[in-house]
C-alpha cells in the first residue's frame, strides 16, 4: 500500500475513534457546493485529503513527501438554524487538537505544523442550519529507504546482521604491575550478558 494512502487512512482511523458519531471517509482535495450537498445527507460527517506540497530534499536517501492535510466537517443543525454550530465547532477543535498532538501512530510522519481551523460561512448554507468547518496542517512524510540508517548496519548476502556470534574471547597483552614490574597474561574479556 502506498505510504500516504497508508497515512491518511491511520488519520481516519484516529478521527474515527475520536469522534465515533462521525461518518469519515477520504476525498481527493477539491470539492464544491455539490460535494457539500451530497455530505449533507450524512451529516455529521467528515472528508479527509491530503495533498503534496513543496518541500526541502533530505539527504537520508528517503523522499520527504510535504503533505498538507485537510478534512472537512460538514455538520447539520436540525433543531433550529443556527449560523454557528456548537456541534460542528466542537468536532473542529478535537480534529485539530488530535493534529497537534500527532496521534496518527505513523513513525515515519513527522509533527503536524502549521494547523489552521476555520469556518465556511455562506449565507445559504446558514439558512439551511448546515455548518462547513475545515481543519488543515502540514505533516511530513519520509517515503523510501533510508540510505544512511542502512550504513549503520553490517549487512551479509543483503540481509541486516542483527546478532553476532558469542565466544569466549581471550586477549593476551603486557600488564605492568604495582610493583613496576611487566608480565605477560591471558586475559578473559567475554562480555557479560
């Protein structure tokens, strides 16, 4: 599975778990007033996108994919129309307080920054008691091998060597003494485990 599918669908799971009542599903990064109408049938619901921004090169070996994530909060106020939705604006706050403390679980996405919450204020929209919020930060992904992680490695016939053989290991040297005499010993120097 590709590493940002993988990432944004750890980001749903989280929301998902966070805000249960919450439909949360993923959408490709543009959307429109139909879009939003057809949200509304599954209110309250959430859309999550992430999308490739510019970024700085790593010289790891990895590729830092800049993601700019957003999800969308489309609630419904069904009991009186109301402009601003207590509901909808609770759900904003937790998405975003669950992207500044990074709780996707993905060890290669790095802290989200520059998180920004909003909301969608159109007055047809406040008529109908439909509330828009929108949560968006960037978050960096590190996609491929680390070169340099693998040179801190010994490999043999492509495969990590993660254990080495345990012997008794002697050493025979010069000691100098107390005495400021020099002898010759054999010395055990076995590692302990």
């Amino acid at each position: 599975m590709s590493a940002i599918v993988n990432f944004r669908n750890k980001i749903i799971e989280t929301i998902k778990t966070a805000a249960p009542t919450l439909d949360v599903d993923w959408y490709d990064g543009l959307f429109d007033e139909k879009d939003v109408a057809d949200w509304t049938l599954k209110t309250p619901c959430a859309r999550v996108a992430v999308v490739k921004v510019p970024a700085e090169h790593h010289t790891t070996g990895e590729l830092n994919a800049c993601l700019r994530v957003v999800v969308v909060i489309i609630d419904e106020n069904r009991h009186v129309l109301l402009d601003g939705d207590e509901h909808a604006w609770d759900l904003v706050e937790q998405i975003a307080i669950l992207a500044n403390l990074n709780t996707f679980g993905d060890p290669n996405a790095a802290p989200a920054t520059k998180i920004d919450f909003k909301r969608i204020s159109q007055p047809e929209l406040r008529r109908e008691g439909i509330t828009v919020g929108i949560v968006e930060w960037q978050s960096d992904l590190m996609i491929g091998r680390n070169r340099s992680r693998e040179r801190e490695y010994v490999f043999l016939n492509g495969q990590q060597i993660t254990q080495v053989p345990r012997s008794r290991v002697t050493a025979l040297g010069q000691v100098n003494l107390a005495s400021g005499a020099h002898a010759e010993e054999t010395l055990d120097i076995t590692p302990e485990d």
